[in-house]
C-alpha cells in the first residue's frame, strides 16, 4: 500500500515539474501530449538578478519594495524578494528560459507590471508615485449611501499585461458605511467614473487629468428616478398618434417616442422644472408648457393632443432643360395624399416671355395652358402621417416646347414646375456697349432664324457678403422687368447696342416654344480690362550686384 502511495506521488511530482517548463524546446502532440528532448538539463541551470527599485523623479532607492516574480503558467517558479533600504534586491537562484509574471510594488508608488521572459543581469525598475481617487456618494438629502458600485475606467489606451493582447481594465470599488470610496496606486491621466446603486439614476463623471502623486477628491450625489407616462392622441380623430417624439427640456434633456398605441414612457428621470414639446413631421408641433417633477415621482397619464398639418405635395427636379430623347423625370414629397393627378400643359410663348410668372398660382385655363398628357399617380407605401419621395417619370414621349407639370392631390392641393425639351443652343457675349447672341439648333448645329430673345436685368437687389452671384436658372426665377427683347436673323445672331452696369440674363425660345437660359457675364468684367499693366525685363536671369533694368506698357480702353 506505501509503495503504491508513493509512486503516485511521484507520479504528480513529475507533471508539476513538466507543467512549469513546457518552453524549454517542448514539442506539442496532437493528442495533447508534451514531448521534452534531451535528459531536460536546462531545468537545472539557474541564474541571478540584481536589481534596484528606483523613485522615476528623484532617483532614489524605493524601500520597501516587494518584487514578485512567478511563473505565467502556473508551474514552478515562484520567487519573492523585498528590497532594501537602497532598493537593491537579488534574485539568485532563478530558473530561466520560462515565461514570467514580475509585479514590483511600494507603498504610494503605482504598481509596475510585466509578462515576458527574464535573462541574468542587473536590472533598474522606476516606480511613479500613485494617484488617489476618493470622495463621498450622498443621497439628495446629504445622507451617506452604503454599497454604490463606483467604476473607474481610464480612457486612452491602458495596457493591462494581465491579459493576453492588453486591454482597457476597470477598476471597480464599493462606497462604505459612511459612503466612502476610494481607488489608489493610480497612475495619471483621464477617468471615466460610473456610480450605481439599485434604486437610483446612475452617474457618470469625467476627470480630465489626475497628475501624478496628486489626490483627487470627487463627491456624488444619487438621486431616485421619476418615471413619466402617458399617451399622444390625434385632434378630431381620438386615434393614437404613433412615432411621436416627446421631450423634457431643462438641465437635462429627456425624450421618447411613442408606440403603436400611442402611449410613451420616460424613465430615469431626476427632478426638476421642464419644458414639455411634443412634435412630428406630420403634426403641428406643440408646446405644452413647463411640468414639474419630483425625485422618485411617477408621473402618469401626462396626456396630450396633437394637430395634423394639412395635405402637402411637391414636384421639383435636380434640372428642368431635357434634351430630345433624355428621359423627363422628377422628384415627388408628399403628406396625407394617397394618390395624385399629374397633368403636362404645353405652355404659350407669351407665358414665357413675360417674366416673373409663378407656375403654382396661374390658372391653366385662363392661360391658355394646352393640356398634354395626364395620369393618375399612386403613392407607394402611403403612412397618412409621414412625408413620402418618390420619382416621377412622364410616360409619353413629348415633341420639343416649353411645358409645365401639375402635380395636384385631394382638397386642391397643387404644385407645378416649368421645364422644356430644347434643342436651343445660345453663345451669348457683352461689350460695354452692346449685346450679342448666337443661336443654334443642338440636333444639326444649324442657326436658328427667328428666335425671340428676352434680357432681363437680374441685379441682386440686396447682395449678402461673401455671397458670389448666382444667375436665374429657372423661368419662375426671371424677373419681370425686360430691359430688351428682338428675334434672330437668317444668321441666327442678335446684337444690339445696349449699355448697362447690370447683371443680365436672357431666355431664347425657338418657333416651337422650347427655349434656353444663359446669363452675359459680370459686368465687372469689363472694368477689369479698362486698363492693363504689363511690366517685364531685358533678360531673365542676374548675377547679385547686376542692375535690373525694366520697362512697363500701360494700356487704357477707350
């Protein structure tokens, strides 16, 4: 029975001794099993460490300083010294060739800590002095709170050798009796403190910079959640308003949305006076006042009643000249419709010389508008409450001419947009004393005879600085006044004398309505070129202490 004791003794001994030296040239099998080459004499070699624990700032020796050295892997190799009163030490009889965990640490001294594998030598360690962290977690009443969980995070990077890779580690600590808490051996830099407690709002803190050796002191103070409830109805129709957004502005800001049922729920709440605004892109927005709440108050049935806005469309695009063949296409934002009439009007010559004509307050009729092609237009996944985009394609191929679409929706609800399909091509130029034009078609590059030309005088009447020039782009954007109007020649050109400090644009329409805008440039133009200075050299290149001879040719437009 002894014999058998022992052999199992002997037996246990052997694998703590492997467990603790797998490094040394071990080979790993599949099947888990550790191969060890060799009688294995590297174990038996040992080697020495002296050491000294130095303070980073002033240099001196650190004592008591405790210096753990084990093994990674929780083999043999486990060996502890402690300094002396130069913070020297000596490990003497250490195996190497083995992965350590060495933690050297002092009273008021932050802890240092490293993973790796050890040679012989001497060996200088410099400890930085500890930060403190401490204060006092009250309640709102100034009472001591016993057991909030206090974590403190750095932020940056925080390299942990405790764990494979480093990490970013927490520290966590628990408030005593009289709600005290406390974080030491704290290297300086940035904290994130987190305080929670069963029962009240947690808290979040930053330190910005703890310096080194300092003590800083952060009291709390918890407070017990409110809890706010209630439900969101819709004006008229006694009907929940659905993905309502409900805010409480005061120190702090707290908002909700409410759900299928229209009811909303706000928690972790701390007491205060707060503005109430309940809102939607659907509705009115509505400001319900300034409520009161008290720590720890549920708030229940803080109802409210909200407006829908009115039935709303849009047709807009991102350019309104098409060329023959392009696809005619544009943009659609509606709210409360489900389904629309698109119209296409051809539009009058005289509509588009006029200038300043607003397309969504003409009456087609009266206007002598000539109806196209119209169609009815579905809303695709229609939410009675929430704004819908979609495009609109026209579905008929249209001849070359000026146009304007209606898009109009249940209760009058009406947008239009000019736009054309033009073939029209214009180079337009200005002097200061005269305007010129020359109009082409874009199919065969053929002048255009006949073509009416309108300028209008497009001066920004109040210019915001830093603010460039924007000409008109669009008909509606022309004003009404015309500073000239005539029709091309044979040629296609039009020049006319006209002398004028402002900014001009112009529209050219062919004979089948379809027409172009363009813009004759800045008038500042030409005072830039009222007179020029040229100045050169009689060669490139001199020598230092050569004289620079130069000439300068002046020229003034008359």
């Amino acid at each position: 029975m002894r014999r058998k004791i022992w052999v199992v003794f002997m037996s246990l001994a052997s694998v703590l001794i492997v467990m603790g030296c797998d490094d040394i040239g071990a080979e790993r099998l599949q099947d888990g099993r550790t191969r060890y080459p060799g009688d294995m004499k590297a174990l038996a070699i040992k080697s020495s460490i002296d050491g000294t624990v130095v303070d980073a700032k002033s240099k001196k020796g650190i004592f008591p300083a405790k210096i753990e050295m084990k093994n990674a892997n929780m083999g043999v190799g486990y060996y502890e010294r402690e300094s002396d009163r130069g913070g020297r030490f000596k490990i003497d009889d250490f195996i190497p060739h083995l992965i350590y965990r060495i933690e050297v640490s002092a009273p008021g001294y932050v802890t240092h800590a490293t993973t790796g594998t050890v040679a012989s030598g001497a060996y200088k360690v410099e400890l930085k002095k500890e930060a403190l962290l401490t204060g006092a977690v009250k309640n709102r009443r100034g009472k001591p709170l016993k057991g909030v969980e206090v974590k403190l995070t750095r932020q940056g990077r925080y390299y942990d050798e405790s764990r494979d890779g480093g990490s970013l580690k927490p520290l966590l600590s628990a408030a005593g009796s009289e709600g005290i808490y406390r974080f030491d051996k704290l290297p300086s830099g940035s904290y994130m403190a987190t305080f929670s407690a069963p029962g009240f709002i947690t808290e979040t803190a930053r330190i910005k910079n703890i310096k080194e050796g300092e003590t800083f002191s952060l009291p709390m103070v918890m407070t017990r959640p409110a809890t706010v409830t209630g439900e969101v109805k819709i004006q008229g129709l006694d009907i929940p308003a659905i993905g309502v957004d409900i805010s409480l502005s005061g120190a702090v800001t707290y908002s909700a949305t409410t759900f299928q049922d229209g009811s909303y729920r706000m928690e972790d709440v701390k007491p205060g006076n707060y503005k109430v605004s309940v809102s939607h892109q659907g509705f009115y927005t509505l400001e319900a006042g300034v409520v009161k709440i008290d720590e720890g108050e549920t708030k229940s049935r803080a109802n409210f009643t909200v407006k829908a806005k009115e039935p709303q469309v849009q047709v807009y695009a991102y350019r309104y000249t098409f060329s023959p063949g392009d696809t005619v296409e544009f943009n659609i934002r509606s709210l409360r419709l489900e389904n629309l009439m698109v119209t296409v009007y051809k539009v009058p010559v005289g509509i588009l010389l006029r200038g300043g004509v607003n397309p969504d307050i003409i009456d087609p009729q009266k206007e002598g508008l000539k109806s196209v092609v119209s169609w009815q237009e579905p809303i695709r996944e229609f939410e009675p409450y929430e704004w819908r985009y979609q495009s609109l394609q026209v579905k008929s191929s249209l001849p070359t001419g000026g146009y304007c679409v209606e898009v109009k929706g249940a209760g009058r609800v009406i947008s239009r947009k000019f736009f054309s399909l033009t073939t029209v091509g214009v180079v337009m130029k200005r002097s200061r004393g005269s305007i010129f034009a020359y109009v082409t078609s874009l199919v065969n590059n053929a002048p255009l005879k006949g073509a009416k030309i309108a300028i209008f005088d497009t001066t920004p009447r109040t210019k915001k600085k830093r603010t460039s020039y924007k000409p008109p782009e669009r008909l509606e954007e022309l004003p009404v006044g015309i500073v000239a109007q005539g029709t091309t020649d044979e040629n296609g050109v039009y020049h006319k004398p006209l002398g004028s400090d402002k900014y001009l644009s112009a529209i050219v329409i062919a004979s089948d309505g379809s027409y172009a805008i363009c813009t004759t440039g800045s008038p500042m133009s030409f005072e830039r070129e009222q007179k020029k200075y040229f100045i050169y050299t009689d060669r490139p290149v001199y020598r230092a202490g050569d004289r620079v001879k130069y000439k300068i040719i002046a020229k003034n437009r008359e």
